[in-house]
C-alpha cells in the first residue's frame, strides 16, 4: 500500500491509504497509517474513521514513543486495540534467543504496553474526580463507575487480543490457534487450553494435568511454561530444521502431514531456505487469517463501536426553549444525533459522515469507467487544475447511505444550527460527483455506500480544506475536532529560484495546504512564505512535494526558523517577597507619554515554572471563555453553556491552584508561616488578572494596579492625577475575582476639582484601559532580545492619568492620540523592565529516543555532545547488544542530527524525536567577564568561551533584519613574523 516514490525509497509509510476486504461474511475497511513521529497527524486522521486500532511493537526493539503516541490516540478517539507483536523471526534468527529467553521477552513488552493503557486510565478516573470535585455533573458520575476496567489488563493473549506476527515470512497466530490443534491431543477444554497457554501455567506429564509454578516443583528441573513448551518449541525447531545447515528437514515434513499443508513441491525444492520457510509456514499459520479473525473477534461493529464512541464524535448538548422555531431545529439535530449513535444504515435515514483529510491523486489514476461500465468524464468536474492533481475526500458515512450526484452540506467545525444566517459562512452545498472504495492504490466507483463504511469522494476538493461534517441537513452539529498530538516546529521560509515563478509558488503552496492535513502555511512580517512542518522528514516530503507535483518549479529554502521565547532570570516563588509594588520602590520601570498626561510605573516578575505551564497547555481552553469563542447559542443554551463553562472554568482553575500548592511545596518546605503568607499573597494577585498575553491567551500576566491603593498621587510638578483601575476581567471569569477589594479602592480627585472635570478625567481613564492592555499584548509577542514571544512573566503596572493643562492642550496635536501614547509607553516600559531584571532565552528542546549496539555507543555519545544535547538515562535492552538512551536535545541544533548520527555509526543507529517542553539558558546573552574573579574564571579576550545564548540571540536578529552588535575583528593581537626575513 505504500507506493509512492519517497515512500519505496525511504522504506516507510508516509501517508494512510484505506483498503476495503472481504473476510468470511464481513467486510473490513483497513486504513494502513504511519509510525514516523513526522506523520502522526496520518494516525489522527485514520482514527477517526476508524472503530477500532491494531497497534503494532516490534518484538526486538520493544515500546517506542510511537507505540505511546498510538495508543493515546487511540484512547482519546475511543478506539478498541488489539496488540500484534511483529517481527518473531528476528528473535531467532538474529539474536538468537532460546524459546524460554523470547517468552520472557513477550511478556515483558505486554506488560509495559499494558502499563501504557492502565495510566491513561487512571489519567482518566483521576480528571472526572478533579471535575467531580469541582462542582461539575453530568456524564462524569458514569466514568467514575467504569473503574473496574483497571482490574485486569487491556491486553491479554488468553482474550485473543495479542497476535505474535512475522510480517515479512507471511505468518502469525493467537493462543487459540494452537489451543484448537492441542486440544483433541491433550483431552482438554478449549477454555483450559487457552488459559493454561499463556502465563505460569505448566503441563505436568504424569498427572496429564495443567499445574500452577507450586505444582510442577520437583518434577522437573527447569519447568518450562506451556507457551514456550507447546508453542514456541515447535516454531524454533522449524525455523532450525529450514535455515540451519545441520538442520533436520524431516521437521518441515513432519509439519506439512500433521496439518494437511497443501506445499507445491517445486517450492519445497528451492534451493533458497528463506523460500522453503515461508512457504511451509505461510500455509501453517496464515497471516491474514490471524490478524483477521481477531479483527472479527475482538472489534466491534459499526453499530456497538459509535454507539460508544458518540459521547466523543458529537458531544450531547441541552436546549433551554425559547421558541419554538429553536425547539424544532434543536430536536431535528438531536434525531441526527441518534442516527449516528445508532449507525442508522437506512435509506431514509439523514446521511452523515465525515471527511479526515483530503488527499491529491494523479488525474490518470481515476478510474475511466463506473460502476456499471460506463465511461466517466473526470475532466468535467472542475477538480483538476494546471498541476494535474485531482482532491479527493476521505471519508466515513456515520449515518444514512451516500450516493453519486447526490447534494450535501458541507459543515465546517464552528458551524451551529441554531445560529441561523449568521452561520451561512460556515455551510456550503456541493453535489457529490463519484464516489470510490479505496483499494490501496486503485479506486473502485461506487454508486452507493451506506453507513460503517470508508470511501473516497471526489468533487469536494473547492468546498473543504482539511476536514469537515457532511450532512443530509443543515440542522446538524458538527463533529469535534480531531486531536493531533505535535505541533508543527520546523518552519522554513521558501521561494521560487526564479522571482517570475512566485505566482506558480503560492499556488502549489494552496494545493499543498489541502493536500496535506498537518502542514501550515503562512506569511511573516517580513513577506516571506513561510512553510511548517512536524519534522524533517516531513519538511523533505513537503518540498519534493511543491517542487515535482504541484508547483513545479525550482525552490530556494532558508535554514530552518527556530522559534525561541524570552523570559528573565529567578524562580517564581522566591520573588514573591519582593514583588509588591510601592512608590517608593527603585525596583520599577517609569514611562511618560510624550505629552506627559499620563505616567506608568512597571515592575515586572517571574511565575512559577508549573503555573506557566499550566496557562500554556491551558490555552485552548482560556481562548474559549476569555474571547467568547465558546459554544454559546444566542441565549438558546444559555443555562448548558454556563455549565459548559463553568466545567472549564472550574478545570482551569483547579489546575492553577494545584500548580501554585505544588510549588509551594517544593520551594517551601516546614516553614508553614511562610507557605500560609505565600498562599495569601498569591491568593491576592490571581484577584488582579487584568489579562493574559500574548494573544490574550499566553503564559503572561498582566496585574491590575492594588485597589487598595489611593487613587491620588502628587508628583514633583505639582500636578494630581488619578491611578487607572484595571478591570480585573480574567479573575472575574475564572472566580478568584472579590468585589470588596475593588469598591475599597475607588475615591474623588480632590473637593478643589469642578466634578465636570473629576467625571471628564475618570471616563478618559476607562476609555485608557484597553490602550493600556494592548501594550502589554504588544510587548509580550516581542521581546527586548530579539522580538520573540515572552514566558512566563507577569508584569505590575500603575498608569497615572493627569488633567491635561492649557499648554498642552495647544500642543495635542503634536503628539497623536493619547490612547497610542499610552499604549507605545505600556510597551516601552515592560520590555524595559525584562532588560533590568537580567533577561534569559528560552529555547524548545526535543525528547530523543536512540537505539545503538554497543560498539556504536561512543560515536553516538560524540553526536550528542556536538548537539548539546543532555541525556537523562542509558540502559541496555534486556537479551540484545543494544543500547536505548534518553536525551533532551535542543531544536535549534537538532537538525542534520538524524543523518549525522547514521553517518557516525554507519547507518546502526536510530533516533526518534519528539518535542517535549521548554527550558530556560542559564547563561546571560550579555555578559562580559570585568571583575578579576570573573577573568580569572572565564578568561579574557579571546580565551573566554562563546556565549550560547548571545550567538542564538544574534542568528535571530540577523535574521530579523535587528541591529546586531558585531566587530569585524574580535580581538585584535599584532601579527607575529615568525619567519626570518633577509
């Protein structure tokens, strides 16, 4: 199934491909996806569709990061997995394992892949109680009931949920394969059988009974279990008899008549082992079997699978009535729901499904003839372009049957029914023109597919970009959004070799957008194309990709843009003593507007490393409430959406209280008078959120000015002036808002003020206070350093409005507005406060998983050194020569790391990289050693070693087009001569 050209070259899978099978009486959509970290974007788009996943692990190399990213996806999408064990062969042929050794081994892969599930379960039971304990109801209670799931392992063999593969010798079996052919032999019970053929169970010879380890002791020296006596031992001596050279090829006869193996001879005879092997074993224990049957066995139908799975495709929603139209409308969606929750496949039904991704194919490899043998015009359609792509649409109908010709509703993901015509932007009808049964490569036309079923459909690619709902009817809710579990990184700026070629660049860029469901395409402040992509071999694809089908043209690409964030030096908890803001305090910035009507005082401080972790990964979920983009209905969910709300209010904050304790604790350790102070403290500033930033959603404060504070202040001049308020709207949303704290600190200017002008200078101060906040937007989404976003830092601010006097007014015009007075002095002054309080770089860091042998790990250890990388653990695999390490490497020297590291090791070591969180640079971008202890320590001159973060931070500027501090020469010395001139 994987045949494209980069694909066969590089020997992976690079995108899902679907194939429809026939097994028995069923039929089986089987959507093959990626295991490259780079396209993991391919497995959320094939677990949509999908009722149920079969996570592959290599039986040598055991659990990667992708057999943890697979299975999470497969739990969020509520996917029933079945375990395939791959690559059994490699056990015996290469590491040359006894039967006993590879059982251990087996065991010990299920039993860390079943750790995986079990943590995601308590993930789970341990979410719905903070939810429980935060005031939430609704379906939570029912999660809270399903805890007896954790008794016993998802996986297990007795169940028949395991299958132990050799994908390459075409073989593989479940206990119950040999639990049938042992059966009638040993006088036993299929069910005992099958019990008894996994885990410490022996067979006891004399007593012809299955014993436990306490039963078998003294009967035998070394007991072997029955898995490795009756299943293992004859596999091991069929792959010696057929590839060892003093091997008996009596066995593979003795295999082929005990179970009737219809073997042509000419096969038997090849001189090539490998043949003989797979000839006898393909037939003795068939691959598409194994892995079918279970399929069969252990997934659910259509039917059971989105009945179980509704709760994430489409969330249930309440209706408060208003009218009656709403009414309506709301039921008919609700009766949709229900078509979907039961797989309704009748005609009659409304038609749901819904498209993943939209993928390009080649215009010749449509199909030329329906399904009745008639000719298809493709062309007509509109979908091919210059380029000679045709978009189609992968599918899945949830709901109703599908036909060629028939009209739709497209939906896209915020479409909402009860909205009316203020959602006609999000809904498109489109005329589906042919539908196809994806068969790998080829396409099969179809006239029609009903519910449960995978299929391709071409005549959408102008109506969708990435994904979107289907429908029958406009009265429907969208599906939710599919989870992707990276981000895109790896950004690179592109443009075409030839500047007359950029209009043929921006659109294969349009093409490339739709036909890849992960990349990002944007434009810089710069002008620059700029293309994202999840990693290096993604990036690769996506270049080979604009350049031979869809641009066509030749490509300059940048070195990769490296994103970094800015941030200052110091721990969150240990400034919380000096935090507190009084005009006496040297510690602050002070900014006044060219027309000095309004002066600001800034002070700026570090959170604590989990609360800003807390407000990034919450970010999501704050955009929703804090912007109104939450699920609200124009008053018709007016009580639901406020429990939707307040399930996510209540959440978020939670989370920022347990990340405050859990600070507290480690920072602050047996000193309870010093925690119940800190807890006070902080208690008191997430009262005075005014707002979030950059983008109203990031891991920085802004602080509204102390309410308790007077409202006048006398400055040298003589002047009065009023302090600006905040509004406090983040506290209010989240509830750690009191109102008493604000009504204390409201007063009058001064009984000498005329109240016309005390009324004129108060609505002037609130209509300042969103000037005041987009500064602090401004200076959080570029930092002093090199114009990159800030981190976790909350900025204190006191603006001080003044009565504008005669001379001034003369001259307002001078000046501009003052609301862009106020918010360029807003900006000034906090990015003047991080560059006082000794400013750091944070830079992204890869988790990095490496596989070598032994005699590599030198080498790999010099790769990882150049790359500054930090490893965290090195172990040695447990029967094997190889090595697993765990690293953190930074993004910005990661690349070129993959293929430094084969060239290092010759090609025997892999990593795999995954991006894992952010860290601060100790070293400050701007120190210079001046003091003799420093010299002494450092060095002087060209001796002193080379600031990392000064040479990150320099890049960045330069290729910003920022003022870069650099001498041509560094550190001039007279030249020598030392050769003796005549």
């Amino acid at each position: 199934m994987d045949y494209l050209d980069e694909e066969q070259r590089r020997a992976i899978t690079m995108k899902s491909s679907s194939i429809a099978l026939h097994y028995k009486d069923y039929n089986i959509n089987l959507i093959d996806s990626p295991g490259h970290m780079d396209f993991c974007s391919e497995v959320s788009t094939a677990a949509r569709l999908s009722d149920g996943a079969l996570v592959l692990v290599d039986a040598v190399e055991g659990v990667h990061i992708q057999t943890h990213a697979v299975l999470r996806q497969a739990w969020v999408e509520k996917l029933t997995p079945c375990l395939v064990l791959n690559k059994i062969d490699r056990l015996i042929t290469e590491l040359k394992l006894s039967p006993m050794e590879a059982y251990n081994r087996l065991q010990r892969i299920v039993h860390e892949v079943n750790a995986i599930v079990s943590a995601y379960k308590s993930e789970k039971y341990l979410s719905d109680v903070d939810s429980l304990l935060a005031g939430t109801s609704g379906d939570v209670d029912q999660g809270l009931v399903e805890v007896e799931d954790d008794e016993e392992d998802m996986f297990q063999p007795q169940k028949g949920n395991v299958a132990f593969v050799c994908a390459l010798d075409g073989w593989g079996f479940c206990i119950n394969h040999f639990a049938e052919f042992y059966a009638s032999k040993l006088q036993f019970s299929m069910s005992a059988l099958i019990k008894g053929l996994w885990g410490p169970w022996y067979y006891h010879t004399k007593k012809m009974m299955i014993v436990g380890k306490k039963g078998i002791e003294g009967v035998s020296k070394d007991p072997q279990p029955m898995f490795v006596k009756f299943v293992l031992n004859p596999l091991w001596q069929v792959y010696q008899a057929a590839l060892e050279a003093d091997g008996d090829i009596r066995m593979l006869s003795k295999v082929i008549s005990s179970f009737n193996l219809s073997v042509p001879q000419r096969e038997l005879e090849n001189k090539d082992k490998k043949v003989v092997l797979q000839a006898v074993m393909s037939r003795w224990l068939p691959l598409s079997d194994t892995i079918l049957s279970m399929v069969v066995k252990c997934m659910p139908d259509p039917v059971s699978a989105q009945a179980t799975r509704i709760c994430r495709l489409l969330p249930k929603r309440e209706l408060v009535v208003n009218n009656s139209s709403l009414y309506d409308i709301f039921s008919e969606a609700e009766n949709v729901r229900k078509c979907v929750e039961y797989c309704d496949s009748r005609a009659e039904a409304p038609c749901i499904a819904f498209v993943s991704k939209m993928f390009a194919l080649p215009f010749k490899m449509l199909p030329t003839k329906g399904p009745n043998g008639e000719f298809l015009n493709n062309q007509l359609t509109g979908e091919v372009g210059e380029s000679g792509e045709c978009f189609l649409a992968f599918a899945r109908i949830f709901s109703g049957v599908l036909h060629s010709g028939q009209k739709v509703f497209v939906l896209s993901s915020v479409y909402d029914p009860l909205k009316g015509e203020s959602m006609n932007r999000h809904v498109q009808e489109a005329e589906l023109q042919s539908m196809y049964l994806m068969m790998g490569q080829g396409l099969l036309p179809v006239s029609s597919a009903s519910a449960g079923n995978v299929i391709a459909i071409q005549g959408l690619g102008q109506y969708i970009l990435k994904s979107a709902t289907l429908s029958s009817t406009r009265n429907c809710w969208p599906f939710s959004s599919m989870m992707f579990q990276v981000a895109p990184t790896l950004r690179v700026a592109i443009e075409p070799s030839n500047p007359a070629d950029m209009g043929a660049l921006l659109k294969g860029l349009k093409l490339l957008n739709r036909a890849d469901p992960f990349v990002e395409i944007t434009v810089s402040s710069r002008g620059e194309q700029v293309l994202a992509a999840a990693g290096e071999v993604h990036l690769d694809r996506c270049i080979k990709d604009l350049k031979e089908r869809f641009a066509k043209v030749c490509l300059e690409v940048s070195p990769p843009l490296v994103s970094f964030k800015e941030t200052i030096e110091g721990e969150g908890i240990n400034l919380i003593e000096n935090s507190k803001v009084s005009l006496c305090s040297t510690e602050y910035v002070e900014r006044t507007t060219p027309n000095g009507r309004c002066v600001l005082r800034v002070q700026v401080m570090k959170l604590p490393k989990t609360l800003t972790t807390v407000l990034e990964e919450c970010s999501d979920m704050l955009g929703d409430f804090l912007e109104g983009q939450s699920r609200k209905r124009d008053g018709a969910l007016g009580s639901h959406i406020a429990q939707d709300d307040g399930e996510v209010v209540g959440v978020v904050r939670k989370r920022i209280l347990d990340a405050l304790e859990s600070e507290l604790g480690v920072s602050v350790k047996n000193d309870q008078d010093r925690v119940e102070r800190y807890r006070k403290m902080w208690s008191e500033y997430l009262g005075r959120l005014w707002s979030l930033g950059p983008s109203h959603v990031g891991p920085n404060v802004l602080l509204a000015p102390d309410s308790k504070a007077s409202n006048i202040s006398n400055f040298s001049l003589g002047q009065k002036g009023i302090l600006i308020q905040g509004s406090c709207d983040v506290s209010k949303r989240l509830g750690f808002f009191s109102d008493a704290g604000l009504e204390s600190g409201t007063s009058s200017l001064s009984t000498e003020e005329t109240a016309e002008e005390t009324e004129s200078l108060y609505r002037e101060a609130e209509a300042l206070k969103s000037s005041i906040v987009s500064g602090f937007q401004l200076a959080t989404a570029a930092g002093p350093l090199c114009d990159e976003p800030l981190w976790g830092l909350a900025f204190l601010v006191e603006p001080y409005l003044f009565q504008e006097s005669s001379e001034a007014s003369s001259q307002s015009d001078q000046y501009g507005m003052l609301s862009g007075q106020v918010m360029t002095a807003v900006k000034e002054a906090c990015r003047a406060a991080v560059l006082q309080n000794k400013p750091r770089l944070v830079e992204a860091l890869y988790f990095c998983e490496l596989t070598t042998p032994t005699e590599y790990l030198g080498a790999m250890y010099g790769v990882l050194g150049k790359m500054r990388a930090r490893v965290l653990k090195e172990e040695m695999q447990e029967g094997s020569s190889l090595f697993t390490v765990h690293a953190y490497v930074p993004v910005a020297e990661s690349f070129g790391f993959a293929d430094e590291l084969r060239k290092r090791t010759s090609g025997a070591a892999s990593a795999l990289l995954v991006l894992s969180h952010w860290e601060e640079l100790p070293e400050d971008p701007f120190f210079v050693p001046k003091t003799e202890e420093e010299i002494e320590e450092f060095g002087d001159g060209s001796s002193v070693l080379p600031n990392i973060s000064r040479k990150l931070m320099n890049s960045v500027r330069r290729r910003k087009g920022l003022h870069v501090e650099e001498k041509v020469v560094q550190h001039a010395t007279k030249q020598r001569t030392l050769a003796r001139k005549v």
